[in-house]
C-alpha cells in the first residue's frame, strides 16, 4: 500500500449528479481507498475515476489530506453561505470515494479532526457513511454531534451473506456491521443499514426483522443499475459482481430486484430508495412484491 500524505487546497466539494439531491457538500479525507481490494472495492465506481487515480491501482494507494480540519475550518464560512443563498441546508456527505475508518485512520486520524471541527463549526446535516466497524472509535464524538445538529450514520450491509461467491471478503464481518447498528442506535445516534448496492438476499423477511430488532431508523436500498451513476450499470457490468450476484439470484442482477426487495423491508422497516433514501426520505408502505 502506498500512503503519501498530501496538503489539499480544497475540502468541501460542491455536489453533483446523483449526490446533489442528497446533500449540498461531500468530503473526503483521503483520496484512494484502503478497502479497494476488499468486496466493496471491487465493484467501487470510484475505481473508474481516472482525474481521482491517476494511474493508480485502486486499493493500492491513500492519500492523507493531513491539513483537512484546516481547510474545512478556513472555507466552511464560504461554503455554508453558498448553500444557504441556495435556500439549502449545509449537508455534508463523509464520504463520497474513500473510507473514514479505514486502517490508515488509526495513524493519522483524519476523519477525527474533522469531527472535532464539525463541533466548532457546525454543518445543518452530516451523513456519515462507512463500511466498517471503527466508527467505534470515535462514537462519544458522534454522539455529541448527533445533540448539535441532524445527523445519521450510514452503516453498508448490501444483504445477508457474509461473502458472495468468487468475490473477496468485506471489509468487515456481517455480524459485526448489524451489532454496530444496535451500538449506534443505543446512543440515540441516527443508524441507517444501507444496501447498495443490493446484493442477493436469501432470507429476505428474516434478514429485516433482524435489522429491525437494532433500532435503525430506516434502511436504503439501491441497485448498481443507476446506483453506480450510468443508466444502465455499465460501470458495474465491467466487474466481476453481477456473475457472482447471478450465481445466488440470477433475478438479483436487475433493477426490479430492488423494488422487490424494498416491499419486503418495508414490512418491518421505513425504507428509502436510492438517491432519495440516502437523503433521508423513507417510505413506510410499498407496494407488495408482484402486485
Ligand atoms: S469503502 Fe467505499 S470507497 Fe472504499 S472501496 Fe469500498 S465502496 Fe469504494
């Protein structure tokens, strides 16, 4: 793994395309990804980004934006004052294309620093979004946050097995991920199970009753058709996970997949659909599967 540690000129990106309707800002503190090589990494759309690897192969290198808090506390004036001219709210993404927690973290702590600054300068929303567990670390600073300003933390679990076929492990255990969500929910933190994208899912009623038993607020559920920023998931097509989703559920590999799935969780839980769910916007009632 090659880490550099790097000064950013910049650290609130302005959204577009499929986050504009989630939030007004998203932000990195890394560029790279330590969980590129992991199950995640593998179909990761961010991989495809040639401006943001330069060349490099995705999993095998992390930048360390180690002047991150500074530059959020030195542009978060600006930044705020341009949402608000928007008549939006100041809705930051952590993160868009990397892992807060990844293993780099426990190093350089960049994604604390930020959490630090969030208390002195604080978003209208933060959504934090990980696929591990170390979030942990840091939950007395999440929790203080979650008091200041609405917060939710996004937890990925894409469906109920631990590892699909002929792909790597996840970046952390299945088990682990749906206790995190009871922990988070038990700090009266804002706890979301985010499936996207939506993997195979064997046991659909008992997986969301399971879900539901940890106090989330609501799951989101999306497919990489659309879900990974082409019409048609042409990104993911390239990869190796639609053959192994076909190989649990050959039915797993087309959109209609997620809807199917959606009406079940809504039997237990509100649900959010794509870019709307990442929002924030849940439904309770869906219609039943094939009506
Ligand atoms: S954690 Fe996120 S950014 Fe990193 S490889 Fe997985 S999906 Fe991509």
């Amino acid at each position: 793994m090659q880490i550099s540690k790097v000064e950013c000129r910049s650290i609130l990106t302005r959204t577009t395309g499929y986050l504009k309707v989630v939030c007004s800002h998203s932000l990195n503190p890394y560029t790279g990804c330590g969980l590129g090589k992991s199950a995640c990494g593998e179909a990761c759309y961010v991989r495809f980004n040639p401006w943001l690897t330069r060349g490099r192969e995705w999993g095998g290198f992390v930048d360390v934006k180690i002047n991150a808090a500074e530059v959020y506390c030195r542009t978060v004036g600006a930044e705020r004052r341009w949402a608000h001219k928007r008549s939006q709210p100041f809705s930051i993404f952590l993160s868009s294309s990397t892992e807060p927690w990844q293993a780099v973290e426990k190093t350089y702590r960049i994604t604390r620093s930020l959490l630090d600054a969030f208390l002195d300068e604080p978003p209208d929303e933060l959504i934090l979004q990980t696929h591990t567990t170390g979030i942990r670390e840091d939950l007395a600073r999440v929790q203080a946050l979650s008091q200041l300003f609405r917060l939710r933390v996004h937890v990925s679990i894409e469906g109920d097995t631990e590892r699909l076929p002929g792909m790597p492990p996840p970046p952390s255990r299945l088990e682990d991920r749906i206790r995190l969500l009871r922990e988070l929910s038990d700090a009266g933190i804002d706890a979301v199970a985010c499936m996207a994208p939506v993997y195979p899912v064997s046991d659909p009623d008992a997986f969301f009753k399971n879900l539901a038993k940890t106090g989330i607020v609501g799951v989101v559920i999306d497919h990489f058709i659309e879900g990974d920023g082409t019409p048609d998931g042409a990104r993911t097509v390239k990869t190796p996970l639609p053959a192994a989703m076909a190989r649990v559920n050959p039915d797993s590999i087309f959109k209609g997949y997620r809807d199917h799935i959606a009406a079940i969780a809504a039997r237990y839980l509100p649900v959010g659909i794509s870019s709307q769910g990442f929002a924030g916007i849940y439904h309770r009632t869906l219609p039943s599967p094939g009506s």
